[in-house]
C-alpha cells in the first residue's frame, strides 16, 4: 500500500492562515510550502497554480471565520441588501 500524505490539507491550511493574516495578493507559493512544511513540488503535484486554489480556499476561509462575521453579515441594518442575500443563499 502507498503512502499517505496529509500535505495538501497542511498547503489548504497554511494557505487559510496567511490569507487571512495578510491577504490574497500578499501570499506566494513559496509562503503557503515553507509555512507547510512542503516542497514547492507539492504544491504543483496538488494544483495548476496558485489561482486554482481560490475555491477552496474561500471556503476554508468561511468555514473557519465565518462564526465571528455572521453577526456583522447578518444583522439587522443588512437584511435586505445584497451581500447578506448572497451570503444567505450560499452559506
């Protein structure tokens, strides 16, 4: 039987953290493997790139913040605009 490796959930991980600590833009490829503990082979075994992490890596984000920004999302004031609808449908 192979091996297992838990090295892209480490990638998804690192990544959710210092997204959220720094921003999108401000993270390379290179940041996400050093803060893994993974090679830069990995990353590119796993994905296309760096813009093939969006996806989940938005959901990793909202799964793990979401708890503290839904009071704000979802308070009163913002019922009927857009983004809590959009939040609500989605999440």
């Amino acid at each position: 039987m192979g091996r297992v490796s838990d090295a892209k959930d480490r990638m998804l991980e690192a990544a959710i953290k210092l997204v959220w600590r720094n921003s999108y833009g401000a993270v390379s490829v290179e940041d996400i493997c050093s803060e893994a503990g993974v090679k830069k082979g990995s990353f590119y075994h796993f994905s296309r790139g760096r813009t093939s992490w969006w996806p989940p890596l938005f959901g990793g984000l909202w799964s793990t913040k979401s708890a503290g920004l839904r009071p704000h999302l979802f308070a009163e004031r913002f019922r009927d605009r857009a983004a809590s609808r959009f939040f609500h449908a989605h999440y």
